[in-house]
C-alpha cells in the first residue's frame, strides 16, 4: 500500500496493480450493497413469480407445462428450479426478502471476485477503469439486490467456468458452463466462442467428450421432467422463438412496433449474427496460416506452427510461448462472441445488462490504447450506462447504444487486425525496446 501510494499514477493505469485496487473496491462493494440494501426500497418484479414456480415443482408438478406464476409459465432450464428452490426454502417460501437481498448481495462480491481474477490473468485493463465497473453503475446494483433476477445467478457460474478455461481445467469448465446455461439460456452467446476453443485445443475428436459433458449435464438436470413431459420440457426451457413484449425493450425503441415483432426482422438479425460470427473466426479469432479446417485435425498431428502472430504487439504477442497472452486470446474469444450476440439480440431487456456488462472494460482496452484514447472509451462506458439508465427507454437512447456498441464492434475489427510474420528477425545483441516492454 505505501509503493501504490507513492506510485499513484502507477497504481490508476499500470495493470499490475489490479489485485490491490481489486481488493479496495470488493471491500468498498461491500459497503455499497449493504447500503442499497438498507436505504433503497426494494422493486418487485420476477421474485414471487419465480417462488411460485418453484413451489410447483416443490410440490410435486413434474409437467414442465404446468409450472408458471404471475408473469406467466416458467421460461428457464432446469438448472434454475434447483437453484431457485434452494433460495426458496433458504428464504421462508421466498417470503423473507431482506435475507434474499443479502444472499444476492453475497453473490454480487463472489461475481466481481471471478471477474477480477479474469481481468488479472490478461493484464490489459488498467486499473482506474474498475472504479467505473464496480460502484459507478446502478443498474447493475440494481438488478442484483432490488430484482434479484435470475440473470445474475448464470453469469456468476460462467465467470467461474471461465476462470476454470484460464487453469486449463477444461472439461470442469465445460460442467460448470453447461450449468450456468440450465440457469438461462443467454449463456449459448458465448457457445460459439467456447466451441472455436476447444477445437483449437483438442481437435474435433478430443472436443467431443467435452461437448458430451455439456449435453450429458443438460440431460440430467432435466431428467424428472423428461420423464414426465418431454416435449413439454423442451419447449418451454429452450423455446427459441418466443416473442419480447415491445413496451420493455432497451435496444429497439426506434423501430415501429410491427417491425420490432416481425419474423422476417429476427432472421435478419440471425443472419447478421452468424455472419459477424464467422468473419471473426476467420480473421480475428484464427491465429494461423493455415486454413481454418485444420482446427478439425489433432493438435498433434497439425503441421507445426510459423513464428506467432503479433496483433499490434499488444492483444496477444504469442500464445505459445506467454501464458498470460494465452489467457487473453481465450477471454477476447469468449467476450465477443458473446457481444456479437448482445448486438444482434432481438431485444434487450433491463436485466440483460448483466450479460455482458462485466466484459465491457475488456472488450474496449483489449486494443491498443493511446493516452488520448483512454478518454473515448471511459465516455463510450458512460453513454451506455446512461442508455440502461433511461427508462422507459427511449427512440435517442436505443440509437445512442447501438452507436457505442458499432464503435466497439469497429475497434475490436480493427484493433486486433493480425499482421502476419513473414520471417524470424535475426537474433540481436541488444534487446529491442518491445522485447524490453516484453520482459
């Protein structure tokens, strides 16, 4: 604590401070939550109707079909039904709210504690920028303690899981992944990153007793209601089709309702989602040469790679050689593939921030940044939270946030451009002044 005091500008943008400022803000967050707790009175919107789906199945309805509440029928895997139940009898029949809101605050500290650790093992965000992903949001705050909405719940389980992918414990990820999905389905947004990944370590063959692991979990937790209704379960848990009320969207306000609710709109959207996914996993996720169909063959058998790729010498130098580089290339797969689909989602609504709020400072100082620049994208994550601040949003702050996630997609395209290495550099004497940075 004495260096960081006499390094203070050191500690606000060296991001090998990040542990220390970490820990002042999880102490901080504590005191925040407590105080949200205390002082803003609670909004109920999905708790009751999330006890009264569970009490359904507490007492004994295993149709899926026939579980629901006052907001309607019960919409999420299995997977939230054993989680929500513990919440259920851990509450007094959800009854005792004040102890759910301290059980979510608890889970809020345990989800920056994940998300801090990610953040350490890629050493690219500069540490002043948490003090703006930590106390600054109310939203956030907002849908952990006075919604306890669902949503937060998955998130925490996959920030877990990834932490898992950064250890190497891939198939312990995988488990936990495929849980955090049974929770909510908007967790598939990153499946596409995750299956780029584990072709890229194992190779068509050896990813599939991972991807049987994700299934195998799935079936399980879903077994008693399988039994009972399949179709019934299946439909309700992963309905991909169901249709968003326009009057509770964040991202579409602008457009006329008819179009909001047209199929023809969704698969555009679907469209331009995949598209978008492809084209950075051809140019931006691929790191190789080589075609991108080799990621099908053994690892093993693969032809040995040409010197590493260098994105702007600063997203990832060589993943073969750092394991730090190696972290950040797999959490940039894992966030954009997640963001690609935020942008293409057919509608946002306000607990959706959640999804992929905790990815933002990453996504926007995982690209080169110049001293200049630091003020761009602080004022890109201010104009987003102002956007799902709004409410009821409006036609200025649905254009305004498609504007600052296109300016993210934009330098995520160009930021991270890989320029290839034609031949090794012969060895010199003296270190360059990137090695030196290097080291």
């Amino acid at each position: 604590l004495r260096r960081a005091w006499r390094e203070r500008r050191a500690a606000l943008l060296e991001p090998r401070y990040t542990p220390l400022v970490a820990a002042c803000l999880c102490l901080a967050e504590g005191g925040v939550n407590l105080w949200v707790i205390r002082r803003v009175p609670y909004t109920e919107i999905d708790w009751k109707a999330y006890m009264q789906e569970v009490e359904g199945f507490a007492n004994g309805t295993l149709d899926y079909s026939r579980l629901q509440g006052d907001t309607g029928p019960l919409v999420y895997p299995a997977g939230f039904v054993y989680i929500f139940l513990g919440l259920y009898h851990a509450t007094g029949r959800g009854s005792d709210i004040r102890l759910a809101q301290y059980i979510f605050a608890g889970l809020y500290l345990l989800n920056l504690l994940l998300v801090f650790r990610i953040y350490c093992r890629t050493n690219k965000v500069p540490p002043y920028v948490f003090f703006f992903m930590c106390c600054a949001s109310y939203r956030i705050h907002s849908i952990f303690v006075l919604r306890l909405f669902n949503d937060p719940v998955a998130m925490a389980i996959l920030f877990l899981a990834i932490n898992l992918f950064l250890e190497e414990r891939w198939s312990w990820g995988c488990l936990l992944f495929s849980l955090a999905v049974s929770v909510k389905m908007n967790i598939l947004l990153f499946a596409p990153g995750l299956l780029f990944l584990l072709l890229q370590r194992f190779g068509l063959l050896g990813c599939i007793p991972k991807l049987c692991i994700c299934a195998l979990l799935q079936v399980v937790l879903g077994l008693p209601f399988l039994l009972v209704n399949p179709m019934g379960y299946l439909t309700r848990s992963f309905d991909l089709g169901r249709q968003f009320q326009f009057k509770w969207t964040v991202n579409w306000r602008f457009l006329p309702e008819e179009v909001f609710q047209n199929r023809v709109f969704h698969a555009a959207l679907l469209l331009a989602h995949l598209v978008g996914l492809g084209l950075f996993a051809l140019h931006r996720w691929h790191s190789s040469k080589q075609n991108i169909l080799t990621l099908l063959k053994d690892p093993a058998k693969r032809k040995p790679a040409s010197p590493c790729l260098t994105v702007n010498n600063i997203l990832w130098q060589a993943s073969c050689v750092c394991p730090l580089n190696a972290s950040a290339r797999i959490v940039f797969i894992l966030f954009s593939s997640n963001f690609l689909g935020v942008c293409c989602s057919r509608s946002l609504h306000y607990q959706f921030y959640v999804w992929y709020f905790h990815t933002l400072p990453y996504l926007l100082w995982c690209t080169p940044t110049t001293k200049l620049a630091h003020m761009p994208k602080v004022l890109l994550l201010g104009v987003i939270e102002l956007c799902w601040n709004t409410y009821p949003s409006t036609v200025c702050s649905s254009l305004s946030l498609h504007i600052c996630h296109g300016l993210i997609l934009l330098q995520l395209w160009y930021g991270t451009a890989p320029m290839l290495v034609s031949h090794t550099p012969p060895p010199s004497r003296k270190p360059t002044a990137i090695a030196k940075k290097g080291q």
